[in-house]
C-alpha cells in the first residue's frame, strides 16, 4: 500500500516500469525539508508540528512567499517573522538545495550541473541561454528505464524518480547562480535609506523558459513533475508561465492526456522515426504504443493549438531515419492527424560507444527544406554544450564514468593502506 513515508515507484519492466514501494530516506537531523512543497502542504507540516490551523495557514503563505519568490533559505532572514517564530521553524524546518558536485560551462555558454541527493545519487540539469531567452532543461528520473538506442542517458539503469523538492530544487539552483532573486527590504526605512541599500524589485529574468527533458522519462513520474510544476508555475512564487514550459516524453500514450488536463504545459514528443522497424529500434517504447495511437494521442491532447503547437523532436541519424522519403512520410502523418506542429531536427550528438553517426549538414537541410515546403515548420537545432557533454542525449554519461573512476581509486588507496 502506498503511504507518504513508503511512495511507490516505477523501475525498469519490458516496457513499462514496474511500481515497488521505495523508501524515503530521512534526514539524519530529524528536519523536514520544505523545498518543493505547495502552500497547502506547507500548511499541513506546520499543523503537524504543532501550530494552531489558523495561524499555519498564515505562516505557510509567509513561507512560501519567501521559499519561492525570495529564494530564501535562512529563516533569520525572514522578517515578517517573529524572531521566536523563526527559531521555532528552524528547529524543525530546513530549506534545502542540491548538492552541486560540479558545474561546468561550455564555450557557447551553456552551463552544467552534476547534482547530488541526500540518498547519494546523481543527476544533472543543463541551462542554456539564448539571446532572447534562457532555457532551463530538467531532469525528472536518475536514470531512465526507455532504453532509446540513440541516447546516452538511456543506457543507464533507471534508479529511482526524483521528488518534488528534487525537481522544484533545479529550478532554485539556477536561480541562485544566475542572481535572479529580488533584492533589498520587504520595505522601504529610513535605515535603508542610509545604507544605500537596494530597494525590493524582481530582477529581469535570464532563466525564461524549463524544459522536462532532462534525465528521464516525465510521465514514468507524473506526480512528482505535476506537482512539482505547480509550484513553478504559482503565481505567488516562482510565476513561471505554462506556456514558457515544455513537457517532453517518448509516447507514454495513456498518460498523455492527463498531463495535458492537470498540468497543462507544452508537449514535445520524441518521435524520431516514422517507420514502425526504425523506432521500434531507435525508442523501443514504440513496441508497445505504436506510431499512429502515438499521434492520435497528440491530436487528443488538451489544448493543442495552432498557438500553442506539438514539438516533434527529430534526431538525424545518418543512413537511419534521414531520407527523403522519411521526410515525406513525415509530412503526410502529421497532416494525416491534422496535428499542430513544429518538428526539431537535432543533429545526432555522438557519444563513446555508439553505433551511431550524425547525418551530414547537405543531408540535414534537404529533409528540413522538404517539411518545410510540406507547411510545417523544421528549423535545426544547433547542438549546445557538447564540449562538455550537456548536449540533447548526452547527459549523465561522463558524470558516471568519472564517479566510478573515483570509486575504483578510492577503493584502490584504501586496500594500499590497508597493506
């Protein structure tokens, strides 16, 4: 059965993942970690501690304020709060953030993270900026149970899903990083006043956009994505608009519509293929939802619009799925369903021990000028951040090498002291 200190999760099946009860692991200190949690779950932990309801209800409005629009972690800081107040809570309470193993930038600007758990395990997140946008790619899952041939990440084992505080905490980081939190007093003094200190106003913003696309598959995690964007997306905290966020899954076709209806972001779908043989290879969850159930799926999902359009993503894998005639074929399924699209080509991002070869530029513009003139839009992406291995399909793989060449030597210095 499943109980809030024994959640079940999904781990790798034939397909589908298999739900098993996993543990929470605790904090050795006994606090509760509010990173994550929506204000009426805020509300419940503060009445289990021991706080009347009314004035939970309004410390976790306080608490969320200063968790998601400040980006506060030190409860002294928060001053609209009885010192008292403040002691209390941070006897009981903490405000976490990931642990940053490492973090690198590429020479075109995009910048990584390696993050770690409480339970030590590691994921990453990637941003991007752009001139008219930052991009902020998340990691949903350690690990992935999809297998796609062509991605790196889904050679790994899936591990566990990440939690809500483990999502919503990418978002927070990055913030952090980029300075983007408000500066300066709750409210005007005269003290202020004489210490030049800046006065309370949100920064412009360079982290515009989040994109699900991380390690993982999202819907494998629903309730955690989904709660986890409803955090992001509130208006009273973090604010980010559910039209500046993208949902991406391989064809997870019954929990589609349902993402569209309780969450109600941007689909983008990793279709890469448009053969039954070639994606049955390239993203084996085809073996189980179909091209076709795939699409129809699409053009059932809420919201869909020629504003708000379905990304097909599209990985250009020389002498696989990169003909003319897969161009053509693309075109008549997307207007066969009548879906409103955009279609991605991604240069193939190659990787140790693929099999697999990135198409060439000539090949690449011929199948994008072919959906083109077919009516719908295929721009190419240009690969970012491949230098330091943060590009589409490459996350997670050089962070485990280097993990397991440090426990090997490690392992090796403790046996040669040892003797």
């Amino acid at each position: 059965m499943q109980t809030a200190a024994n959640p079940l999760m999904p781990i790798p099946g034939a397909i589908d993942p298999v739900p098993v009860p996993r543990a929470v692991t605790p904090r050795e200190d006994g606090r509760v970690d509010l990173l994550g949690l929506a204000r009426d779950r805020i509300r419940a932990v503060l009445e289990s501690a021991g706080l009347e309801p009314k004035q939970a209800k309004l410390r976790a409005k306080q608490l969320f304020h200063w968790l998601y629009h400040r980006g506060e972690t030190d409860f002294e800081k928060m001053t609209d709060l009885a010192k008292p107040m403040r002691g209390w809570m941070a006897a009981r309470f903490i405000v976490g953030r990931p642990q940053v193993v490492e973090a690198q930038v590429s020479s075109d600007g995009t910048r990584k993270w390696l993050l770690r758990s409480d339970d030590g395990q590691d994921y990453e997140m990637v941003f991007i900026p752009d001139a008219d946008r930052g991009t902020l790619c998340v990691s949903s899952q350690v690990g992935c149970t999809l297998n796609c041939r062509f991605c790196h990440t889904g050679t790994m084992r899936l591990v566990r899903n990440l939690t809500p505080g483990e999502i919503v905490g990418q978002v927070m980081l990055a913030r952090d990083a980029l300075g983007e939190w408000p500066k300066g007093s709750m409210s005007s003094t005269i003290e202020d006043e004489d210490d030049d200190a800046p006065q309370y106003a949100p920064d412009g913003r360079m982290l515009t956009n989040i994109v699900m696309m991380g390690m993982g598959e999202p819907l494998y995690n629903f309730d955690h994505v989904r709660d986890a964007l409803k955090v992001v997306m509130d208006g009273d905290g973090l604010a980010l608009s559910k039209r500046r966020i993208t949902l991406s899954t391989s064809g997870v076709v019954p929990m589609m519509a349902r993402a569209g209806e309780e969450i109600g972001v941007n689909l983008a779908v990793s279709l890469h293929a448009v053969t039954k043989d070639v994606r049955d290879e390239l993203v084996p969850l085809n073996r189980k939802y179909g091209i076709e159930e795939l699409l129809q799926a699409c053009a059932d999902y809420p919201g869909a619009n020629n504003a708000r359009r379905i990304t097909f993503e599209y990985v250009m894998i020389k002498d696989k799925n990169d003909s003319d005639a897969d161009a053509h074929e693309l075109v008549r399924l997307l207007r066969q369903f009548k879906l409103p699209a955009k279609v991605n080509l991604i240069p193939f991002n190659p990787w140790p021990g693929t099999d697999y070869e990135c198409s060439t530029p000539e090949r690449i513009r011929r199948f994008s000028d072919i959906v083109f003139e077919g009516g719908i839009s295929a721009p190419v992406r240009t690969p970012r951040g491949r230098d330091i291995m943060a590009a589409c399909g490459q996350l997670k793989s050089a962070s485990e090498k280097k993990s397991r060449a440090e426990l090997n030597r490690l392992a090796e210095e403790k046996q040669a002291a040892l003797g």
